[in-house]
C-alpha cells in the first residue's frame, strides 16, 4: 500500500511515498532510501564493516566520516549508536553529509521509528533537527559527537568542504536512478578531501560506479553484498 505524504504541497523537500507503513520512497528518483530487507543491518554490513569500522576508531582522537545522501539519517543513527559503545574519553566524531532534499523532523522519525534499536538515537536527532532545514545543519549531539549536513548538490558542499576525511559512505540512490551522484568530478573531490589510508564503502557496484572510484584515485575491492546482493565496492586511498 503507498501513501502519499499530505505536508508536500509547496514544499521544497522531497516529494515523498510511504510504502508498507514506514518505508520511504523518493518519487524523484524513482527509488527506496533503503534496502527493503533492513536498513540498518545493510549499514553496518556495508558502510560500518566497509570502511573497517569500529574498529578503525581505537586510537583516533578524531574520526570524520563523509556521507553522500543523509536521507532519513539512518547510516547516521546506526554509526552513533556503535560509536557510543565503542568510543573512549577524549574522542570526537564528526559526521558530514551532503543532502540535496533534506527532510523534515516528523519525516525523519517517522522512517527511523521502525528500529526499536536506534530509538534513543532517533528521539535526539529528531529533537534537535531543524523544521526546514537548508544551508548547514551542525548539532553537537552529544560531547563527543558532532552531525553536520550541508544541504545543496553533493558536488558544491564536497567541493568546499575542508579536506581530512578518514571514511565515507557513498550512500546516493542507485547509480541508474541519480548518475551525478556517482559521477567522475565527484569521486576524485571525494578522494582529493581524503586522508591518505582514508576509505569509503558503498552498497553500489556498477561498472562505471567501480571505474570512477579507480580514475578517481582509489584501490577498490569488490565484497560480497548485503541480503542476496551480489557485490558490493569498498576501498583506501593509497
């Protein structure tokens, strides 16, 4: 069954589609904002264990991990929620992503109540998060954790974004649905504003996706996808 949500007419977000009760669906890019199998498990499968992570955080007094597509926040929710397990006294993560259509509080947590496991993580963001968001959005969530989501194409906010980045999500919709997202100019920004050993994982293995990451400067490894996905692309920054 779909729904269509009744707070779109003269907004600027996304239009969006509920499907299956609280299953998001962009009617712009013809696509779920994630795996219908569960979501959250696909993040820690594909963009938590891609980039090694937690592991990678023992150590590191600051960790800054980049995002193409905040969508409902839930890569962010499921990573602060590992973080908080797993961080020590003294570390600070930094969560960047880069959102053309951010979306809306209730939004946000009407997508993310389907976790009971994220739930505390879903009441602060949600809390937090601005009515319309637009330009950037920085919350400090806690002290030892920062989101920040500039709001505009991924190519502008990559382009001005400080460089430093240990790890990166590449998280747009299906490279046949959004191909900029994916496109050669925006993977060598990305790996331009990486550090060196820095990486990124994504759920996305299409040849062109795989050929961008290399032209762009990164090693890629083909893995084995999430839920019956064949492959999946991750790598490092040599």
């Amino acid at each position: 069954m779909t729904e269509i949500d009744p707070d779109q007419s003269g907004s600027t977000s996304q239009p969006l589609e509920w499907r299956d009760g609280d299953m998001p669906y962009s009617r712009a890019f013809g696509d779920h904002f994630y795996c219908q199998t569960d979501g959250r498990l696909e993040c820690g499968h594909v963009f938590l264990a891609g980039n090694g992570l937690p592991e990678r955080w023992t150590g590191k007094e600051n960790f800054r991990i980049g995002e193409l597509g905040f969508g409902t926040g839930l890569n962010f929710a499921e990573t602060w929620r590992q973080w908080k397990a797993h961080r020590q006294t003294g570390q600070h993560l930094n969560f960047i992503s880069f959102e053309l259509y951010p979306m809306r509080p209730h939004e946000i947590g009407r997508a993310l109540s389907h976790w009971p496991e994220i739930d505390a993580e879903r009441k602060a963001l949600t809390a937090l998060w601005p009515g319309q968001p637009k330009g950037t959005v920085t919350l400090a969530l806690d002290e030892q954790t920062t989101l920040s989501v500039v709001c505009g194409p991924a190519i502008d906010g990559v382009a001005a974004a400080e460089p430093g980045f240990d790890a990166w999500y590449l998280d747009g919709f299906a490279p046949s649905r959004n191909a900029d997202m994916w496109s050669e100019d925006l993977m060598r920004l990305i790996c331009e504003k990486t550090l060196s050993k820095g990486s990124f994982a994504t759920y996305a293995a299409a040849g062109f996706v795989r050929r961008n990451l290399m032209a762009a400067g990164f090693a890629v490894e083909r893995r084995k996808g999430f839920a019956g996905k064949r492959e999946m692309l991750c790598g490092v920054k040599p």
